[in-house]
C-alpha cells in the first residue's frame, strides 16, 4: 500500500495542474498544493480541495491511461462511487479546442440543410456557456436568403429528454434577443433530433401565437443528412380527451414500514407506489418494502442495497443514525454526500409536511406527489406536486433547489399535463373532499432566490396567457423552514 501512495504521489507530481472530472461531468481544476494523497487504516486515500470545501475520496484503483490517470474512488462505506479522469491542464485546453472545432463543424453541416439557392450563412456559432473556455452544445446560425433572415438552434451533440426545456429554454431566449436587434430576425427554425421531437411540439403548443407562427419545428434524421418539418398541435387539441389517471390503490401501510418509519417519524416519510412503499429520509430514498408471494420483503441502502433481515438490522441502524446526523438543517459537515444529496426530494418532504408554507390557502391534504399522467412516455418525469386551494382551484407546484433554465417551460408542461385531465374531470379522484373550481389551474414555480435564471421573466412573457404562472422566491436556508420571501406573477394576460 505503500508503494501505491508513492506511485500515485509521483505520477500527479509529473504536473503542476490537473483537470479533475467526476463521472457525472463535473470538473475542477486542480494546481499544485490543491490534493493530497495519503494512507489511513491501511487503506489509500485520495482529497482535493473545492469552491465548496475538501473531498475525500478511498481509492479503489487507479491506472494511467495516456498523459491522464483514471482513479474508481468510493466514499460512505461503498456506498456513493464514482470514476476521476485527471487529465494535464496542457492537455485538457487541446481537447476543448478539438471538441469546439468539431462542434462547429457540426453546426456548419446544419446549416447547409438550412441553405436554399442563393441564400448566405452571416452567422455561425455555438451557444454560450458557464464557462467561457468551454465549447457550447447548441448551435446558433443565422441565414440570409433575399430580404429575410431566418435563425437556426438545434442541439449538436446528444441530449437527453431532461435537458429539452434547457435547450428549447436557452433558444427562445437567444430568438428574443435577435428581435430586438436594429435588423431584428423574425423567423426562427428548431431543429431537434428524434428522441426529443414529439417532446418540443408540445412545449411549442404553449406558446402565444405570435410567437407560433414565428417558429417553424424541424427533425434532423439520425445521420445529420436531411430534415423534415415536424407540426405541432394547437393546444386546445393536447388538452382534449386525456386519458384517466391510474391512481395508486390506498392500502394499509406495511408492518416493515411501520417499524422503520418509527425509528424518526420526524424525518422519515413513506412514499406508496404500485409495486410497493419507498421510504425516504427527508426526501432521501434509504429502503423499498415489496410484497413478494403474500410476504413482505424489505431491501435498504443510499447508493447499494441490501435485504433487510434480523442479521441486517444493526446496519439499518447505523445508516439512520448516519442520517440523522448529516442529513439535517444545522448539519455540521455541509459537504457531506448524505447532506448535499436530493435537494429537490428534501425540498419536496418539507413542503408535503407544510404545504402551505407556500401559500396558506393550499389545503394541506389531499396532497399528491410525483404525479404521473398517460400519454407522456416521451417524457415520462412526474409532476412534483398537485394540490387544491381552498376556493376549489388546482395548484401545479414545481420545485427546484438548483438554477434549471428550463423551469418556466417545464412548469408550462406540468400544467398542460395537469390542466387536461380537470378538463376531462378525472381530477376528482384525487381530490374528492371538495368540489373542483371550473377554472384553469395555477403553476407555482418555488425556488430560491438565486436559482430563478435572468431568463425566467423574459421566457414567461411568451408563454400563453391562459396560463398563470407565478414565481416563489424561497429563503436560502430553506432546511431550517420554507419561507416564500416573494411571489410574482410571471405571465402577462391579455
């Protein structure tokens, strides 16, 4: 082992700089004096310094690939892994110029399908990025054909159903921009792969109509060779015929499930599904209880699981032991995985405890959570949460403890989704206490302060003004209690 922090020590040694990224994409850049490698109970440890504090990471392997060395790292017991590639500083700025240089030449290859006769490419580029060094995903091109200028955005690399709001979100605010020049550009084409297609027609949907005929949808086949243009329905269309809602059978909660929500009912909530019951600390998903042939079966474990059994059970009890001291608001180590885990989940079990913290004419039960509605397997994430307001009105709340560019339309989407069905009079299932106001549904978009993007405003103006869209300013220390510290009205109506 000792020969292993030799070796380690002098391969990172060979640079004064590194670019350390996890396998989540995450990097940072590391100079001389920023890590240390060390042994502690015979076992090697690898930690660097951060914006957000030191990780310390064991390291499981680690082999030199090229001028980078690849290190699998553990931390928690096992039970949260992750793969670091260091590559030389030196090196790291040659690959982000190739990537650029690939990138744009991507973007060039769009914009030939884009290119009639006689028609001029006067703009070429890539979207902008956090970091300025970093080549964008997102093509920008603008084309001038006789006296009309069309803009072209369309991702260029792969992206997944997730990010659709942050590119659609990122485009329409570049379109808004190019209006506003001294020659504005008043056409504007998206063109988007497959995968993501039937998602952008319906966000199209939910636009004001002069910005729907400004905008034409276009799908790039597979290969990068040809488009065709893709329509997008009206929205009165997308709001008609919803398919009923499958609710999920009320039963009575497990004797597992009784056991350990009482080792911290404070803390502890018990999320039930079809297949079973999830429980979850603050948000934080630690054990699943299955009904397997007439017998309940338990399994536990943040990252790793592992049935629960008699002779499992001290390790339970150590893991929420570990949880209730790293997962709470006055929490000693901020930094800790446990803390900084499922912010959004943690933000979500707050507010299904107090939901009207948000606003105090909220009902707080029936309350549901993580709804799911047919017909949206192309983009199948649930809505946060679904409530009632005391005159009768359904509640749309979408929460974030992150900045997410695409809040506004992701909120405008829950509500069609959510919208739909009341129309359709399937609501009443889920909230058969009181009679459904007849009258559109409300989106709360709740977040703190610092995660609501400069765009929000600007991105909400072009939103139908059906919708009513308001934004929730939360206080930073949201752990400690949810405060709305302002609520604004996004959307202009008519």
């Amino acid at each position: 082992m000792q020969s292993g922090e030799t070796e380690l020590s002098a391969a990172l040694g060979e640079h004064r700089e590194w670019i350390c990224t996890d396998s989540r994409g995450a990097s940072v850049s590391l100079r001389a004096g920023d890590w240390n490698v060390f042994i502690e109970y015979g076992r090697l440890f690898f930690s660097y310094w951060t914006s957000k504090g030191t990780l310390v990471w064991r390291v499981v392997t680690y082999r030199r690939n090229g001028s980078s060395l690849v290190l699998e790292v553990a931390r928690l017991s096992g039970a949260e892994r992750t793969r670091l590639e260091l590559v030389p500083r030196a090196a790291a700025q040659t690959a982000v110029a190739c990537v650029k240089e690939a990138r744009l030449a991507r973007a060039a290859r769009l914009a030939t399908l884009f290119c009639p006769p006689g028609a001029r490419i006067i703009e070429l580029g890539l979207s902008q990025t956090r970091r300025p060094t970093r080549a964008g995903r997102y093509a920008r091109i603008i084309i001038a054909h006789a006296s009309e200028r069309l803009a072209i955005a369309g991702p260029i690399t792969n992206i997944s159903l997730q990010e659709a709001d942050s590119f659609l979100a990122a485009s329409l605010g570049w379109f808004a921009r190019l209006r506003e020049r001294k020659q504005p550009v008043e056409r504007f084409a998206l063109a988007v792969g497959p995968l993501i297609g039937a998602a952008m027609a319906k966000r199209l949907a939910l636009l004001r109509d002069e910005w729907q005929k400004a905008i034409c949808l276009f799908e790039v086949d597979e290969r990068g060779e040809a488009v065709h243009p893709l329509p997008f329905a009206s929205l009165a269309d997308l709001l008609a015929n919803a398919v009923p809602l499958q609710a999920t059978p009320s039963t009575k909660m497990s004797r597992t499930a009784q056991k350990l929500l009482a080792l911290a009912p404070e803390a502890i909530d018990v999320v039930r599904t079809r297949g079973g019951e999830t429980l979850r600390f603050h948000g934080l998903p630690f054990a699943r209880v299955r009904r397997v042939v007439g017998c309940e079966r338990a399994w536990f474990g943040v990252g790793t699981r592992r049935v629960l059994d008699e002779e499992s059970w001290p390790e339970l009890v150590r893991l929420i032991a570990e949880l209730k001291e790293h997962r709470r608001a006055d929490a000693l180590f901020k930094h800790h995985a446990l803390y900084r885990a499922a912010p959004e989940a943690w933000l979500e079990s707050l507010l299904r405890r107090k939901i009207d913290a948000l606003d105090p004419g909220l009902k707080l039960s029936p309350l549901h959570a993580q709804l799911r509605t047919p017909r949206d397997a192309e983009d199948a994430r649930p809505v946060d949460l679904v409530a009632q307001r005391k005159d009768g009105r359904i509640v749309v709340i979408e929460l974030k403890a992150h900045e997410d560019p695409g809040i506004v339309l992701q909120g405008a989407d829950y509500w069609r989704r959510v919208e739909a069905q009341r129309r359709a009079g399937h609501l009443s299932k889920l909230f058969p206490d009181a009679p459904i106001a007849d009258l559109p549904a409300i989106v709360y978009l709740a977040a703190p302060t610092l995660c609501f993007s400069k765009n929000a405003q600007r991105l909400a103006r072009l939103i139908d003004p059906r919708l009513e869209i308001y934004r929730l300013d939360l206080n930073e220390d949201w752990r400690v209690g949810v405060r709305v510290a302002r609520r604004t009205l996004l959307t202009v109506p008519d």
